[in-house]
C-alpha cells in the first residue's frame, strides 16, 4: 500500500497537531488513543464507531493521509417546484432560491459547515446533491 489513506476531514486536522506525539505510539498502543483525553469529540467517536478505524489510523501514521471531500449538499425548500434550491452569489455572498442549474459565479453545492454558516435552519432543508442529480437523470 503506496496510496495516501483518506480520513474525515477533522481526523486529518486533529492528527496535523498531534502527528510527532503519535509516530511514537507503538502500533499496539492506538487503541488507547479512544481513551486519551485529548481525544474528545468526534474524533474520539469516530476512533470508537468501527476496529477497522484503528487499522486506518495506523496505515494514515504509515503511509500519509488526505482529506476526504467533503459531502456536498443541495438545500432544497418547498417554495415551487422551479425556484426551490438555495444559491448563493460567490462575489457579494447574498443568498436566493432559484434553479439548481449553476451558472458563473453563483453556487448552488454547499457543504454543510457552509449551509449552517449561511443559516443554521437551512440543515433541516438539506439534500446530498447524488440524491437529487440521480433522480433528475
């Protein structure tokens, strides 16, 4: 295994700070990490949700890590069936609904760090964009 493995995004700024303290883990000892308490958070959950993550983490130290992309989401909102998707003007920022169909410089992907910065709210309207591009293909 030459690949980089792919970690949530958080994992990989949480092991940014902590990378020379944890290349000197012993490979036997990164279950304790759950245990430390400077794992907190979801990184802890995370460390804790499945055995195969402490395999993961393991190969990470080993081999590097990236960042997974992240989800991109639709915000949907039950307006009309035409102008219903959340946009957002990249030059100002003002927000609108609107058709889905991109066009230059107004997004209409957001991640969810985005969709809750522009109003928490919106996170109840939220679709993956797979979801919806698959049903209109």
């Amino acid at each position: 295994m030459n690949e980089k493995v792919k970690l949530p995004k958080f994992v990989c700024d949480w092991l940014d700070q902590h990378k020379e303290e944890l290349c000197g883990y012993p490979m036997a000892d990164v279950s304790k990490l759950s245990k430390e308490r400077d794992t907190v958070g979801d990184v802890k959950f995370w460390l804790l949700s499945d055995t195969n993550t402490q395999w993961k983490l393991i190969d990470a130290l080993r081999y590097g890590y990236e960042a997974e992309p992240e989800q991109l989401y639709y915000v949907i909102m039950p307006i009309d069936r035409t102008h219903c998707f959340l946009n957002q003007n990249e030059d100002d920022g003002e927000v609108f609904f609107d058709e889905k169909d991109a066009v230059m410089r107004i997004k209409v992907k957001f991640t969810m760090p985005e969709i809750l910065a522009i109003d928490p709210r919106y996170k109840a309207f939220a679709v993956p964009v797979e979801e919806v591009d698959e049903c209109t293909n």
